[in-house]
C-alpha cells in the first residue's frame, strides 16, 4: 500500500473509529465534528484518518483533511451484518449456514449501494477505502469460514474491482482473531487490514504476522484493551514502534477506543512507538 506518512515521520500513523466526542481533549471548544477530526489529526502528526462514509460531515472532513495534507480514507459498513440483524443475531447467524444462498442473494441486492459509496469516496478525495465488517471476535470467527469465503468475499472481490479501477486501494477492517479469512481476503485485492478491537497486544500481534504473510500491510497496534488502563500505555506503545519501525504497519488505533481517557492512553503510546 501507498506508504501514508509525514515527511521526517519515522512510520505512519493515523486515526481510525475514534468517536469525535472522545478527541475533545486534542480539539477543545471544537463542536463541528469534521473539524473536531482535523485538529485532532493535526495534534498527534497523523498521516491518515478514517471517515465513515454515513456520517453527514464525512465530505467536509475530507475535504478539509486534504487541506492539511493529512490523507482522507473513508469507511463503509459492509453488507452483512444488516441482514443478520433484521433475523436477530442468532438466527441470522443461522441463517448463514442452513440458507446460504438466500443470504447471498440479500447480499447481491445491498451491493448497490457500497458501490455508490465507493462512486462517492472518490469524487470526496479519499485516498483510500475501508470496507469494515466484523467477521471474527477475540477467539476466532463469528461467521463460518465457508460462509465468509463462499459468498461474502466474492462480494467484497466486486467492491475492490470497481475500487481499483477507479484508484483507489482497500483495506479490510474486522475485530478479533480474522487469520482464517486472510488468505481469501488476500487474493480477493485487499492491499491491507485493519486490525480490530478484542484483541490483547498478543493477539494482534498473531495477526500481524499471519497478515504480513499473505502480503497484506497492517493497521492497527494501539490496542484498546491496553490502552484503557493507563499504566500499560508506554510499555505498548514501545512494542507496536518496534512493529511500525520494522516496516509493515501502519500504527493506529484498533477502533475500540470509546472515551477521552483512553485518547490520553493512546497519546503516551504514540509517543513511546515514535521514541523507539
């Protein structure tokens, strides 16, 4: 993937899933979120920040992070898990197994519309899109490996085609321990992944390298489940710089981070990875 750093930065970094309300401590007296994201960026030297596509300000964050030279990557949901949903979380997960292609006919008919948000990244300036669906938790998949690989990863394949060919990279994002899906997302196109929240450092870490060896650059790092207790920021900090300085990371948050403490943690961990 397109290396997305500063000049003079050791490696990338950038913000992820972080909700605006939770940065008011890197953007006071800031109450319009796209510029709430942009002072944000801009305090902690990020290359790169995610946008989800739904949100309404998500053209004028673009547009005024492009201004500051930090890189727009904007975020769409991808098609699953609404359709889980309108079954329930059991029996739409059911469903995934006993009525597959009936799933994989809602998941045609939803295609539509994250073609149009991917129409719609680029006309924005986005530099790159993240197509997000948690397919795993902290001990493995949430959906069926054949599943996923039958017929949502042809899906997310058409997404990535149309992407490509319209320049712009994709990055898959998931929580959890995804390394069983790697492989398809591999040959699917997908240039990265986003590490996802349920993770330990650890955990990330096993991905990490199982993402590495399918040939796929990696977000992520900054785990939330350490950030949020604040004593661990330095030392997890140190370990993710050891990962970014080695090449193949793209150090950012996991997208778990929820409060303005754990923003605090994430600036202590910055600063220890960029002093390693």
């Amino acid at each position: 993937m397109e290396r997305l750093s500063r000049d003079g930065e050791p490696f990338p970094f950038g913000l992820t899933f972080v909700p605006t309300e939770a940065l008011a401590s890197l953007a006071a007296d800031e109450h319009r979120p796209a510029l709430a994201l942009v002072r944000a960026a801009l305090a902690l030297g990020a290359s790169f920040a995610f946008i989800p596509s739904a949100e309404p300000w998500a053209d004028e964050a673009a547009a005024a992070l492009s201004e500051e030279d930090v890189a727009p990557i904007f975020s769409v949901s991808g098609p699953l898990w609404p359709i889980i949903r309108v079954r329930g979380i059991v029996e739409g997960l059911r469903a995934t197994l006993t009525r597959p292609e009936e799933i994989g006919e809602e998941l045609d008919a939803a295609l539509g519309v994250l073609l149009a948000e991917v129409e719609r990244a680029v006309a924005s300036g986005a530099r790159a899109l993240v197509l997000a669906e948690d397919l795993a938790g902290t001990h493995g998949p949430l959906v069926a490996p054949d599943f996923a690989i039958g017929e949502l990863v042809p899906r997310y394949e058409r997404i990535v085609r149309v992407a490509r060919a319209l320049g712009l990279p994709t990055v898959f994002h998931s929580d959890g321990d995804i390394r069983p899906l790697l492989p398809a997302l591999a040959r699917a196109g997908f240039v990265a992944l986003h590490a996802g929240g349920g993770l330990s450092f650890g955990g990330f870490e096993r991905v990490f390298w199982a993402a590495r060896a399918e040939g796929l650059a990696v977000m992520g790092g900054l785990v939330t489940a350490e950030l949020a207790n604040p004593a661990r920021a330095e030392t997890l900090g140190s370990k993710a710089g050891v990962l970014a300085h080695a090449g193949g990371l793209l150090l950012s948050d996991d997208g778990g981070i929820t409060s303005a403490s754990e923003v605090t943690s994430l600036v202590t961990a910055l600063a220890a990875a960029r002093d390693t």
